[in-house]
C-alpha cells in the first residue's frame, strides 16, 4: 500500500529512469489531458511531496500524480515487456531513449503549471520525509481537534504528510491506544512521542525494500503440535499423545514479523498473544490488539 516511504521511493525510481533526459513519448489517458504532448521536452526532477509526486517539466510545466491505495508507477527498458497489469488500467506513459514509464490505476493524474502546484499539494502538512518537516506544527495541528478519534487525525495529511493506513495501524498500536481514542485524551506525552516515532519509522523505512515497524525479533514458543492421523488410518483418527509431563518441552524460536498488526487479523500478538483484531474505521481496515491497546473500540 503506498505511503510517504514507498512514494519517496517511487519518485526516486522516476527521477533516476527520467530526469535530464529529453521525452520522446507522452501519453496521458485521462480525458482533460488526452491531446497534451509532452514529447521535446526534458524533465527537470521527479519529487515527492507527503503522498504526492511531482514530475516536472521543462516549459514550466508539472504532472502531478498521486497513487491512493492501489496506484503504481513502473519503469521498464525500451524493449522490456510491461507488466503493471491491463493494457486499460494505464493512465500514463513518459518514455525517453533509455528508459519507459508507465502509471497504472492512477486516480490523480493532472498537468498544471510549475508556479501553481500549491493548488495541488499547497494544503498538505509538515512532510515527514521532506525538508519542511516540522514536528512542532504537526504536534499543534493534531491538537487543533482534540476531539477527533486518533487514527483519523493521523491520516489527515493536512495535519502531517505521509501517514498511510498500514502507519496508522502501527503508530496506534505503538501507543498503546485504540485508533478511536480521542486524541485530546491521550495520556501526558503520548502524541509528542508518537509524532516522533512517525519520523523516526518513516525514514527507517524510506529505502528499504519491505516496510518493517517492529524493532526487534519477538521471542515466541512454537505451537505444540495438533492431534496427528495414524497412516492409513480414516479422517478424524488421531494417534494417542503422551502426558504433558512425558512430552520434552519445545524450544522457543524467533519469528521476525515485520509488522505489529497490519494485515494479521486472527493471529497471536506479538506482545500479548490476544488475537489481532479488524474493525472498519472510515471505511478502512483497521487492525488492533484488545489485549495492549486501551480506548474506545468503534
């Protein structure tokens, strides 16, 4: 899922495969763009901005693109076959001599003028990954509603940019608190310490290939093993286990989970060993441990 990181990412990719170079293919399959040519032109730089890219442009010219949840941006060699998916889920192609890039299920895709990109990205907050980043801004803009339920004022990037539901899930759980919990109820220094850890996570993951939030490996035992079939036995049959005092006790094991509780509904906890929670909050999946995290539920 795209977030600040693996959008900082995808801007670099983009600004290696294109910047510097002359265009010699533009294609953009959206219909307020579809005649526009960008073709003779050389792209300046490829940015990100919070959740945002910003391809520019010689010319005074800016695409800005923005993936949401399912959107990419591909680079392939001249000859190499695409493979972002359908031919009609592509909204747009940058190609020069040495490099193609093609952008798929892009549910933002405009051209503006370079001076006038605030219109596109001017409301965003501090950005945890970029230059303006300012954690003393993000901390006041949390705290201008502090009624509003944590996981939702995380994920407003008018407050900080680059929080994404996968972050939002992880920073709560961090916290030690429900995403419903109100962030004026939050326990002394708690959101200081969570705007730091947004950072802090954020950056630690900027060039990594996979996004990982957990710190350490978690020390977990093996799960004793089931009741197993005799062969030739039929369904259901089950060979005769030993006492438990007869059974050798299982050495424990490392298991490296990349992530607290994104995407592990049902499983054990790393911490608690209650089973993970997932509950919609705005329409987006949101995973939660009862057992570490305290708060309101819904």
């Amino acid at each position: 899922m795209p977030e600040g990181d693996t959008v900082l990412q995808t801007a670099a990719r983009l600004h290696k495969a294109l910047a510097g170079r002359v265009l010699t293919r533009s294609d953009l399959r959206v219909p307020r763009f579809a005649t526009a040519d960008l073709s003779g032109r050389t792209v300046l730089d490829v940015t990100a901005r919070g959740k945002h890219l910003l391809t520019r442009v010689e010319g005074g010219l800016t695409l800005h693109s923005h993936l949401r949840m399912d959107g990419a941006w591909r680079v392939y060699a001249p000859d190499e076959r695409w493979r972002g998916g359908p031919g009609h889920q592509i909204r747009a192609v940058l190609a020069n001599a040495e490099h193609t890039a093609v952008g798929y299920r892009l549910p933002v895709l405009e051209l503006l003028r370079t001076s006038e990109e605030d219109r596109a990205v001017g409301h965003l907050g501090p950005d945890l990954l970029g230059p303006d980043w300012d954690p003393g801004l993000a901390l006041d803009r949390l705290l201008a509603a502090p009624e509003r339920p944590l996981g939702e004022a995380l994920l407003d990037q008018r407050n900080l940019a680059g929080i994404g539901n996968v972050y939002k899930c992880e920073l709560c759980f961090l916290a030690r608190v429900t995403p419903w919990l109100p962030v004026g109820a939050l326990p002394d220094g708690t959101l200081p310490r969570l705007v730091t850890l947004a950072e802090r996570l954020l950056h630690a993951n900027r060039d990594r290939p996979t996004r990982t939030t957990t710190i350490t490996s978690e020390l977990r035992t093996s799960p004793s093993p089931g009741p197993v079939a005799e062969s030739g036995a039929g369904v259901g049959a089950e060979r005769p286990r030993a006492p438990a005092a007869a059974r050798p006790a299982r050495p424990p094991v490392r298991v490296q989970e990349r992530l607290y509780v994104y995407g592990r509904a049902r499983r054990p906890c790393l911490r608690c060993g209650t089973p993970i929670r997932l509950t919609d909050q705005d329409d987006r999946p949101t995973y939660w441990c009862p057992g570490c995290q305290s708060g309101p539920t819904s």
